[in-house]
C-alpha cells in the first residue's frame, strides 16, 4: 500500500501512475475486506453487527474527506 501510495506522489510517467493505482487499491481492498471480515467474524454472534462496522468505515471515509475540503 505504501509503494503504490509513494508511487502515485512520484510517478514520472503516465503508465507509473496506473499500475501505482491498481497496486493502491488492491491493498486497500486487501485492508479493507480483512477489516470486515474480522470483525463479523468475533465474537458469538458472527455477523449480527455487520451494519455498524459498514456505518462506521462509511463515516470514516465521510470525515476524512469533509476534513480534507474544510
């Protein structure tokens, strides 16, 4: 994720900036469906409160855009 991160900020060609960009987010993808998947997956009741983690990645997503324009 950092080497397509830092790749992207310094990409010196256009096909750099595409590959930097698939590699990012199949590592973000990675992160992100481990994150689900671990978190539906404690506990006893496996997946009751799937909703709360999908709001709270969603808020998260929201916030640090709404961070970054304000």
């Amino acid at each position: 994720m950092i080497v397509g991160f830092a790749a992207l900020l310094l990409a010196p060609q256009f096909w750099v900036i595409i590959v930097a960009q698939v590699l990012f987010g199949l590592a973000t993808g990675l992160i992100y469906y481990s994150s689900l998947f671990y978190s539906m997956d404690a506990g006893d009741k496996k997946g009751v409160h799937g909703g709360l983690h999908e709001a709270a990645i969603g808020a998260g997503v929201c916030a640090g855009v709404a961070r970054a324009v304000a």
